[in-house]
C-alpha cells in the first residue's frame, strides 16, 4: 500500500462527519496523528464512543472530541450546529463524509426527503450553511465526498424524491452528483462573497468499507457481498483499503496543492485505487445553472441559508 505525509495539522480544528467508521475514520485517525483535534460527529453515540477509545489506543494524545448529529433529521442538524455555535471555536476543517448507500426500497428522512438525498447531501448542506460563521472564522477548508456512482447520477427536479419510480443505485447516483455540484458551488459563492472558505471535493474510487454491506440494511446488519464485489474482489488493484481509500480526501484538506473547486480521486485504472490525483468532473457537474438552481431548491426544502 502506497500513502502520503500529511502537513503537521496542530492547531487545527476539524469537523468530521461518520468519523465512527470507514473512510471517516481513516481521515480522523490521519488527521489526529499529525496534531489535528477531531470532533468526531457521529449518529451513534456508542459506536461513537467506541472508535474514540479504538484511535487513542493507538494514538494516546490524540485530541477527539464527540458530538451526535443525525443528518437525516433537520432538527438534528440544526441542534448540532447551534452547539458549535455556541461554543464559538473557529472551525478549520470541515469533512462533509457520512453517507448511506443504495437501500433496495425507498426510505424517507425525518422530514420526509428520499434518505439518500436527504441525509448524503441534504442534511450535510444545511449543516455546512449552519456552521458558516465558524468556517468564516477559520478560513476554512470544507470538503465533501462524492462517489465514481456519480457518473451515472443527474439532478431531476421534477422528482428529486423519486416518489415516481425509486432506483436504488441512481438515487445514490444524484445524491453524490448533488454533493459534488455543492462543493464546486460553494466554492464559487466564497470566492464572490469573500467567505474565506476553499471548498473541493474527493472520492476514495473502490475502496472496502461498511458502505457497501451495511447500506441495504440502512447500517442495522450486514449483508452478502455483491456478486459483482465478490467478482472484482479477485482482480489485482480493483478494490483497495481504507487506509488509502482515504488519502484523496485528506489531499483535498490539507495539501497545499489542493485547490478550492477541486476534485480528487485515485490515480489508478477507472479511478478505482491508487494516490490521489485529479478526478474526472462529469459535465452535469460543471454545469454553473444547475449548481445555481440546485442551491436555491435545497434552501428552500432545508429552510437553510448561507448569509451573502
């Protein structure tokens, strides 16, 4: 396995979400062993507790912090923020990272968004519009992750929701599309409003996580390996592990050479393993309207606003 050097992170304060395991849990375990203090910003307090205790075994002066967020329930996210807010530490990190992937049947969020939708990007877009002032103050980098899935994703405002017909993967699909649109976009407005935040975006390419086995189940159990997993499982340099599944997105935060608008994926075949590089943008993506239009309809579904 081939890895990077992260800058000495101390004095940094970083935000993860589903920091309790896979690929946010990489991130948090890099993060806090160049000098970072983590929150780690779980849905579950047990397993939060749980991937505390596992990091400061092995790093015993990691500094890690936890707090519950629930990124299916807007009244979750908005509690959550007002925390931090109040507190009123200056945020210099934001890893917008949790995620559900491809439920067989369509599940709906607290407030009523299709689940992937809703909590892979809906919940992390009002979260970030919360914790603006935090990110302001820190001259934050926020970046969020997206997923090769969207490639086959498109943003179809007459049915965001998929009430007319629910296809598991192309609902995953337009949420990681909507959250690279986001992380372009907001970008964009930084730069127009002075906000001081460098926004990118990365995806970790095929990398074994929980994801995979757990997001039918909604994270209740696990499940049989795909056949399709279980195929490419065998095939040299197809699927690789969190610990370098993780190195684009910590690219992304912390090499000088990131920059705000970015994306980063895997060097390697399709974009599927390898050391962090420049990933392929789908067109949809760079599409300015539809960024503009797509910010505007989840301000108004989330009652979010990021103050111009």
């Amino acid at each position: 396995m081939k890895t990077m050097d992260i800058p000495n992170q101390r004095g940094i304060l970083a935000v993860v979400t589903g920091a309790n395991s896979g690929i946010g849990l990489g991130i948090t375990r890099r993060l806090a062993a160049a000098g970072a203090e983590v929150i780690l910003a779980v849905r579950n307090q047990q397993k939060g507790e749980q991937a505390i205790r596992q990091l400061q075994s092995e790093l015993p002066t990691a500094k890690l912090g936890l707090e519950l967020i629930d990124l299916a329930s807007l009244d979750s996210v908005r509690a959550f923020s007002a925390r931090l807010n109040a507190a009123g530490r200056p945020i210099h990190m934001l890893i917008n990272n949790a995620g559900i992937m491809a439920p067989p049947t369509r599940h709906t969020t607290a407030d009523g968004f299709e689940l992937q939708f809703g909590a892979n990007y809906l919940g992390h877009f009002a979260m970030t519009a919360g914790l603006l002032p935090l990110l302001r103050a820190g001259t934050a980098r926020v970046v969020t992750l997206s997923s090769l899935v969207n490639r086959i994703g498109h943003i179809n405002f007459d049915d965001l929701q998929w009430e007319k017909r629910y296809s598991p993967g192309r609902a995953y699909g337009q949420s990681k599309l909507a959250d690279l649109l986001f992380a372009i976009e907001l970008n964009r407005r930084s730069q127009a409003h002075s906000w001081g935040i460098r926004s990118n975006a990365a995806h970790p390419g095929a990398t074994h996580t929980n994801l995979q086995t757990t997001g039918p189940t909604l994270g209740t159990a696990r499940t049989t390996a795909s056949p399709f997993m279980r195929l490419t499982t065998i095939i040299p340099g197809f699927w690789q592990e969190v610990e370098q599944g993780c190195l684009p997105a910590l690219f992304a935060a912390t090499s000088p050479a990131a920059v705000g608008g970015g994306y980063y994926g895997p060097d390697g075949f399709a974009e599927l393993s390898g050391m962090p590089k420049p990933a392929r943008i789908p067109r949809e993506a760079l599409d300015a309207q539809v960024a503009r239009r797509l910010w505007q309809v989840s301000e108004q579904l989330t009652g979010s606003q990021f103050a111009a």
